[in-house]
C-alpha cells in the first residue's frame, strides 16, 4: 500500500559498477515474470466481496502510538486479503506540521480527477477502472491523545477480485537499497539480458515481488541517468548556458597545472547573493 514516505524510486547517485557479476544464460530462465504468488487464488464470480473485519480486531479496538505501527499493520491485513490500499488524501494539521489524517481506498478504486486536471492531462482511464468502493480513515485524534486509530468506511469492494499476485500492486514492488543497488550493477552491464537480471533477483531474494516489465523499465532508468550524468554537474553547467543574468564566478586557480580547479562560488549581481554549487566544473585554459 502507498504510504506517506515512500522510498524513492531511484537512488541520487549510482554506485559505480563493482567486480564482475555471474552471468547467467537467458534460455535456463523461467518464463514466469512474477517471483512471489498469493496463495490459493480462487477464482471471482463477479460479484461483490466484503472484507470481514472481526469485532476484536485491533484494527477497531486498539490505537497505535505512530501511524508507521498502524501502517505496518495494514500492511500484513492486506497480504492476508489479497488486496491494495493507496492513499486518496491527507489531511494536516493546523499549524501544517505534521499529517493527522488519511483516507485510504482500494487501489484498484475508480479514482476521478478534478476537471481541470482532466482536461489537462486528457485523462480518459477512469471509464476503464473499477469502481470500488473500499475505503477506510486513519486518523490521530486529540480524545485517544493523538494516537492512531482506524476506522472503516466501506469494507466493500466492487468490480474486480482479490489479487492473485503481489506483482499486481505496484507499491509491493518497490525495491530496498541492497535490491536496488544489484538492479543497478546488472542494469549497467549490458551482457546480461532482462530476464538473466530477473532470475538472479528471484535466486537471492525468493519473495521478491518483482516483473520481468519492471526491468525493462528499470534499465531504461539507469541507463538514461548515465547518459544525462549526475545530477550536480548538469544542473551547474545548465546555469552557466542558460542564465540571462550577469554571474561573477569565484575560480580556484591550480598554478602548477595552469587550469581553474573549482568553480564553487557564484555572485548573481540581479538577485544581490552568492550561491555555493556542490560540484566543480574543470575549466582548461592555457598560457600564451
């Protein structure tokens, strides 16, 4: 389920590729692109389906000191039930420091924009989604001192069966920096095949909710990123080409190389300020 601090899709900077990894043979791979199942799917007969929520649950009864051990929670209920949550909107409070309130709703749920939005972005997916009407609130109220309740608004859910699969929720899919990091070392070594990659995920990591789509996707990420290079250094050079304001650059002169070292300091004469760029840009000169 998406919660409010997910992790982020890429990390800010790629590892450099370490020693040389196993290379495995695309034809021995499974055909499967999914490596984690749902146990027992059954198959829906169309109509509506409750999620039953006992009276001793202690999603009804108990409260939670943080919204992480709630959120935790939920996320075991989910697994059991073979659904997803996604958060529809967050409410804070008044001082707007921190989140008091979420309405979470089934992921698979009809979600329509406003019609501005709509009109913007040309949205036209909304007639094909379901049009579930699961929804649930989490909120922290003052009466149980500010800790985390749950409370249901429909536990019913419309137009789509339980998930047969992990893999059909995307925030399952999500990758931890250990995981991440591999993807990135294999996704930079360009003799191994997608499916060779999704295999060695599924060999280390047997649970791992992850597709076969996923990198395809992941390796045009990474590989995009080389391309552009890290982030610092193109946006400093951006700001040399681009600014239409009068910069005063602070050089570090190397005298003994006869080039500038660094370029870390700027003077915008428009805004009256200095900047301090974390990156440096070699700047060759020579001497006549």
């Amino acid at each position: 389920m998406a919660f409010p601090m997910p992790p982020p899709a890429l990390p800010s900077g790629f590892p450099e590729p370490r020693e040389a990894l196993p290379v495995e043979s695309a034809d021995e791979c499974s055909d499967s692109d999914d490596c984690d199942d749902f146990h027992d799917p059954d198959d829906w007969d169309g109509q509506p389906w409750e999620v039953v929520f006992p009276s001793d649950s202690p999603f009804l009864a108990a409260t939670y000191e943080s919204s992480d051990g709630l959120f935790d929670a939920l996320k075991e209920f989910c697994i059991e039930n073979r659904m997803g949550l996604i958060t529809l909107r967050s409410q804070k409070d008044k001082a707007k420091t921190r989140t008091i309130k979420y309405e979470l709703v089934c992921d698979k749920s009809r979600y329509n924009p406003r019609e501005s939005t709509a009109k913007i972005r040309n949205t036209t997916t909304t007639k094909l989604a379901a049009n579930c009407p699961f929804k649930i609130i989490v909120q922290s109220l003052q009466t149980n001192n500010y800790e985390w309740s749950m409370r249901i608004v429909s536990p019913l859910h419309r137009d789509h069966g339980r998930s047969k699969n992990l893999t059909e929720h995307y925030h399952w899919r999500r990758l931890t920096e250990e995981q991440m990091n591999l993807l990135v070392d294999l996704c930079l070594d360009k003799t191994i095949s997608c499916r060779s990659v999704h295999k060695q995920l599924c060999q280390k990591w047997p649970k791992i909710p992850i597709r076969r789509t996923d990198i395809y996707n992941w390796r045009w990420k990474v590989n995009q990123t080389k391309r552009q290079g890290y982030g610092p250094a193109n946006d400093f050079v951006r700001t040399l080409s681009e600014s239409k304001k009068v910069w005063i650059w602070g050089l570090d002169w190397i005298g003994d190389e006869f080039r500038f070292r660094n370029a870390a300091w700027g003077y915008h004469k428009g805004g009256k300020m200095w900047q301090q760029f974390s990156s440096c840009l070699q700047i060759q000169t020579c001497v006549l």
